[in-house]
C-alpha cells in the first residue's frame, strides 16, 4: 500500500506563501509590461540580432512582433500563457514569465514569419538572451 502524504498545517501555509509569491511575482511581471510594451519590444529584438540568434531581413518587423507578442501577453488569460509556456516551463529552475513566454513566441512562432531567415541557438540560449533584456526593464 502506498503511504497517504497529508501535510501539516504549517507545511500548508509554507507551500501556500511560496504559491502566492510566485503569483505575485508573475502579476507584477505582466503588469510592468502592460504599462509600455514598447520598451521592452526594442531591446530585446535588438540584442537578439546582436548576438546573432535570429536572422532577419527587417529588423523593425522583428521588433513589431515581439511587441505584438507582447500586448498578446497583457491581454490573455492564465491558461493562454501557460499553454503557450508549457513546452518550455523546466528551461530554468525559476523562469520569468515575460521571458519564457516571449521565448516561446520566438522559437514556435517567430520563425514562420516572412522577414526572419533563420533563428539560431538553443532554446535556453535565446531564454537568457531576452531575460537579461527583461530583467534590466523590471523593477
């Protein structure tokens, strides 16, 4: 017979403040970027180009799907955004939701766009690209 794991109370209430830290953090991620997409769609198709992860014919088309990715991802709800991040959830032992979901977009959708010619990279190198990029624009 298998053992019933029932946790304790104060077991409960650590899980629970652990479950809703990681849910305020994610709010606040989306909301931060729901106040002005814009500036986090420029840096963030820049450096890809930069450190040569996507190529691309346009560099603004780039940066307008990411920014339309990106309005995407402040207008959809919970279970959008964790059907879009599920592939790609144990890429990093704590992901941010921005940059994980991005980098989905990038990888399964990006690539069938008409301007991009290739991307390159594994799927965590383009995570750190666009994380670091986030992280400098989040608070």
């Amino acid at each position: 017979m298998a053992k019933v794991f029932r946790p304790s109370n104060r077991e409960s209430s650590i899980l629970s403040r652990i479950e809703s830290g990681k849910e305020q953090a994610r709010r606040v991620a989306i909301n931060n970027v729901r106040e002005d997409p814009a500036r986090f769609a420029n840096p963030i198709a820049m450096k890809l180009v930069e450190e040569h992860l996507v190529e691309t014919t346009n560099k603004n088309e780039l940066e307008e799907q990411i920014l339309k990715s990106l309005e995407t991802l402040t207008h959809a709800d919970e279970f959008d955004v964790d059907y879009q991040i599920a592939p790609f959830r144990n890429l990093v032992q704590q992901p941010n939701v921005v940059s994980l979901y991005l980098t989905a977009f990038v990888i399964e959708k990006l690539i069938n766009h008409k301007s991009v010619v290739d991307i390159f990279g594994s799927d965590a190198d383009i995570y750190m690209c666009i994380h670091k990029q986030v992280a400098k624009l989040l608070p």
